[in-house]
C-alpha cells in the first residue's frame, strides 16, 4: 500500500475523531486507516474500483458505510477531505500505480469547476481513467455529478441519498 500524501490526514493515520473538515457537528466518527485514508478499504482484495478525489468522495457528514464506494464490490476510496488540493489526487494516483494492479477501474471525482484546469489535471492522467466533474466537458469517459437530493450532517455535502444515485449513475457510467 501507500501512504496518504496529504500531510494533514495521513497525520490522523490510526486515529479516529468526531469532526472533520466541514462538518463540525459531532455525529459522525470519522476513522482513517494506517495509511491517512478514511477506513473501509479491504486491502486484502484486488479492488475492482479505485477512487480519487475529493472530500464528497471521503464522505464527509456521512456514516461510513453510506459513502457511494460502498455500494461496489471491492473497490478503495481514496478520497481527501479537509484541506487539500486536487494535484494530491494526482500524486495519490501516480503511488497507487506502483502498486501494478491491473483490471482496476479508476475513477476521479473532482471539485474543481474551472474548464481550463480541469482538462488539464485530467490530461496528465492515462485516458483509460473515469472523471466524474462540476461542469461539462467535451471529452469521453467524462460524466457529471448528479443533481444533490439531500445532505449530509453539516449540510455542507451530499447525503446518503444522493451517494446512492451517484452510485447508480456510476454503474452505467463505468459498464
């Protein structure tokens, strides 16, 4: 495996804490694994779906098992959350790729809504990569966000209805 790039959740490695990032309510645990990743990656198995991205990715406000990855067989979130950039998804994504492992869809969810930049960060990457993005792009393999139906906790990000269709979206997005 490989550790978080992002120096303030990798520093939370091993720990759990009760806020985080925007949510400042208290309701939600939030738990990051040995590598400054919120938990629920199973890395005993070859994932099947491997995400990067950003903090509606990590799930935050959201219980844990209620994050749209969930809904996937085997697949890893490495979503940030907090203070981050998106060029840390990229740096996330080029250490996974040392990991060699083939057969893995991966799909990047960006908070980034500058066209310019966007296609930009989405052109150092291999185009066999997925991009879920805030504005439309002339590109395949590009879809955008689902409306938001509902909110998490600290009303600042989606809620668990709206990890579920994004899921769903994603499904038909990635057959």
């Amino acid at each position: 495996m490989f550790n978080n790039c992002n120096k303030k959740m990798f520093g939370l490695a091993g720990q759990t804490v009760d806020t985080y990032g925007l949510d400042k309510t208290g309701q939600i645990k939030y738990s990051f694994d040995t590598f400054g990743f919120r938990e629920g990656n199973d890395y005993n198995v070859h994932p099947k779906f491997v995400f990067f991205g950003a903090s509606t990715l990590a799930g935050i406000g959201v219980h844990e098992q209620k994050r749209f990855s969930r809904y996937f067989e085997n697949s890893w979130n490495f979503g940030l959350c907090g203070n981050y950039i998106d060029e840390e998804s990229i740096i996330n994504y080029f250490t996974f790729k040392k990991l060699n492992l083939s057969d893995t869809k991966i799909v990047f969810c960006w908070k980034n809504n500058d066209p310019v930049a966007l296609l930009d960060m989405i052109n150092r990457l291999p185009n066999n990569v997925y991009h879920c993005v805030t504005t439309k792009l002339d590109r395949e393999k590009t879809c955008l966000y689902p409306k938001n139906l509902d909110y998490d906790v600290s009303k600042t990000h989606w809620g668990p209805i709206t990890h579920q269709k994004f899921y769903k979206l994603l499904c038909y997005f990635l057959k």
